[in-house]
C-alpha cells in the first residue's frame, strides 16, 4: 500500500496540488491517468529554486525531483477518488531540470522522482521515462515533472 511504504520512508503524501494556471491537475482517459506538471512543492510552497549547476548541486534537484513525485502521486490519488490501491502502475515519467546552459546530468537529478515511485510502488514504480534539461521553470523551480500513470 502506498501510503504505508511513505510511512516507512518517514514521508507524507502532501494534498493534491492546485493549478497554476488554466489547465486541471489530471485527465483521465480510460485507465491512464494524466498528471499535469508538478513542482517540488512542500507545505503549499516552492521548496527548492533555482538552477541546477548554479545555485543548487545534483542532490538539491534529486530532492526537488522527489517532492514533484510526490506530488504527482497524490494528484493520481486524487483522480481515483483517493483510493490509492486503484493506482495500478507508473507508466511514463517526463522531466524538466532548471538548469545551466551546456547541463547534462538531468537523468541523476531525475533519479530522485524515479527511485521514490520505485520505492513506494515497487515493480509497478518502474516506467519508461525522458530527462530534460531546460533554461527556466515555473516559479524558479529546480525541477518539474509530468507524469502517466495507469488506474484500475
């Protein structure tokens, strides 16, 4: 059960994120469940800004990259109906890293996301997955992810 794995790793499943602008926080098409791009957002704020390479290191945006999984995972919980044992499965997993011209550790920083869903979701954690670095983010974030996942 996911919320007994977050328990385990001593984390919390924050409350499914607002929109910051016109777009909802998920779609559901069938069973996939689409998550709008999430931000490392902790306590209704941005928890970790800035640009990796610059101001923060690789472990800064592996810890930004956690807290976007974190909150993708509650806004798929959210399109379930908070039932948490409908999500089935991590599918795919796109993410963006703030980060310096010429940057080409996005996949470590994006480590963060992949090995907590791991974590919490065991083999249905695992996901195809595209790392990306970028020149800015909404709000500064370090990081942002976008990701798929499948519901009973």
């Amino acid at each position: 059960m996911i919320s007994e794995k977050l328990a385990q790793l001593n984390l919390t499943l924050p409350p499914a994120p607002a929109p910051l602008g016109s777009y909802v926080p998920w779609v559901r098409s069938g069973n996939l469940i689409f998550v709008a791009g999430m931000l490392p957002n902790e306590n209704g704020q941005v928890a970790v800004r800035g640009k990796i390479g610059e101001t923060l290191g690789v472990q800064e945006g592996k810890r930004a990259a956690m807290l976007c999984a974190l909150n993708a995972l509650s806004a798929a919980i959210d399109a379930v109906g908070g039932d948490e044992t409908r999500i089935k499965r991590v599918v795919n997993l796109t993410g963006f890293v703030n980060a310096v011209n010429g940057f080409t550790e996005s996949p470590l920083v994006l480590n963060g996301a992949s090995d907590l869903l791991g974590a919490v979701m065991g083999e249905a954690g695992q996901h195809a997955r595209a790392a990306v670095a970028v020149c800015g983010l909404p709000k500064d974030a370090a990081v942002e992810v976008q990701i798929v996942f499948e519901a009973a």
